[in-house]
C-alpha cells in the first residue's frame, strides 16, 4: 500500500492520539492501565450472531470471523466490551464471547471529538478525497481510507459510538462504545477468521429479534413481551459468571 504524504505535523498528532487512547480501552473494558505482577488480567469481548452460526460456538471453533463489508470502519472484527453486554443484540439473538489482551494494542478513540477533527485533516489530504465526496462512489471511497487510515497507522482497535439503535434504546444507546479491532497480514489488514479475540464460545440467547427500518439507522423490536430494558448492570456479572462457568445466559423479551 502506497499511502499520500501528509503534514508531519499530521502524523504526529495522530500518532499521538493513538498514545493516548490505550487507557480509554483499558477503562472501558475495566482493566488496570498500569503492570500487575503475574498472569495479566484480559477483557472480555461480545458479539451477537444469527442463530444459523450458533452451533459452531457450542464447541471447539475457530472464533470470529473477519468481516470484509462495507462496515463502520473498514475490515475488522465489531465487539463490544462485556461491560456493554447487549449493545449489538439488534444483529442477532445468539451472543458469543471472547477474551482479549488489549495491552499492546494502538488504539483510536473515535469517540473524542479532538480526535475525529484529526481523522477528517487526515481525510482531506488524500488523493482520493474529491472522488469520495463527490462520485457515486463515496460509499466505496470513504470505507477504502477508512481501512488505509488504520494501515497508515497500524492501529488494532478503533473505539466509536454506534451508528444503529434500537427504536426505543433498549439495547443498544448512543453512548455505548463499539470496538473495530484488526488482524494483520504484515502492515495489510487480512481476512479470514481472528487471532485477538480467542476462546469464543455461545453465552448469551435472547429472545428478541429486531428488523431494520428503512432508513436503516434504527432497528425495531418484534416481541417486547415484557416491555421493559433487559439492560441492567446485573447482566454483566451473569455473562461473565456464564463465561467462566461454561454455561448460558437466557435474556426474555
């Protein structure tokens, strides 16, 4: 990959972004940001699939497959911190889990305004900007800088808020954090199934199921038996105990 020359004053500042977002992961996925003597503590990591894939997780597997669509922020594999434990359940009523050693990871926070301001300087400094904007290819351009952006600057995680909701935010609200997290072939982002997120197995059934709207910036709930938020911060002890204990959490509708 062959990447524009930007400003160094650019680089730096988005080198030093990335410095300084490691601790915002560490925070997120309540890890201790500074060395702890012995084993090291890891995350645990979310992702809700379609019930046809559910069964691979029942049993030894090769863990999460590496998206390659047209997704938030370019290829990668979309988490969340077990902290956030429904945030993606509009995507699928099967949820898995994983664990992950962020420690030496470089980490955007896309949430940061600052930090955002810096992405889009780095933007309009690309050759392929003005096609971008303004072809009917935007929607191809703007997800291939995406993924030369993290190229450029070798970043394994991104951190953003989400860009889908459920209809009455039950599930998934604005301030929840979404991870995009990278895998490597050299300095390419690759394909094929993760090797940051191990150990994944099926923890989590829920009964709802949510179909997109049109626009699709929002989903909507096709049950609400109960018609009250399954979201509570009791449900993060119960998935983290079901993790450890290899067995499962049923959430109602």
């Amino acid at each position: 990959m062959t990447y524009l020359s930007a400003p160094a004053t650019v680089n730096a500042s988005v080198n030093a972004a990335i410095s300084s977002s490691l601790v915002a992961l560490l925070d997120l996925a309540e890890l201790p940001s500074g060395p702890r003597p012995g084993r090291r503590k890891q995350g645990l990591a979310v992702k809700y699939i379609p019930v046809r894939y559910a069964r691979t997780y029942q049993a030894m597997n090769n863990g999460l497959y590496i998206g390659v669509a047209d997704y938030t922020w370019g290829r990668g594999v979309y988490v969340t911190a077990v902290q956030e434990p429904l945030s993606t359940a509009i995507f699928g009523r099967v949820g898995v889990v994983g664990r992950f050693d962020p420690y030496r990871w470089r980490v955007f926070d896309a949430r940061d305004p600052g930090n955002i301001a810096l992405y889009t300087e780095w933007l309009r400094l690309q050759a392929n900007f003005d096609d971008a904007l303004l072809t009917v290819h935007s929607d191809y351009w703007f997800h291939f800088l995406r993924n030369t952006f993290r190229e450029q600057f070798s970043i394994d995680c991104v951190l953003f808020h989400p860009d889908e909701l459920d209809q009455r935010q039950r599930y998934t609200r604005q301030t929840d954090t979404w991870l995009a997290i990278s895998d490597w072939d050299g300095p390419r982002l690759r394909s094929g199934y993760s090797d940051q997120v191990k150990d994944v197995r099926l923890v989590i059934i829920g009964e709802e199921e949510f179909v997109p709207d049109n626009p699709a910036f929002t989903r909507t709930a096709q049950l609400e038996i109960d018609g009250t938020s399954p979201n509570h911060p009791a449900v993060t002890r119960r998935v983290v105990r079901a993790y450890r204990n290899r067995s499962v959490v049923r959430l109602k509708s």
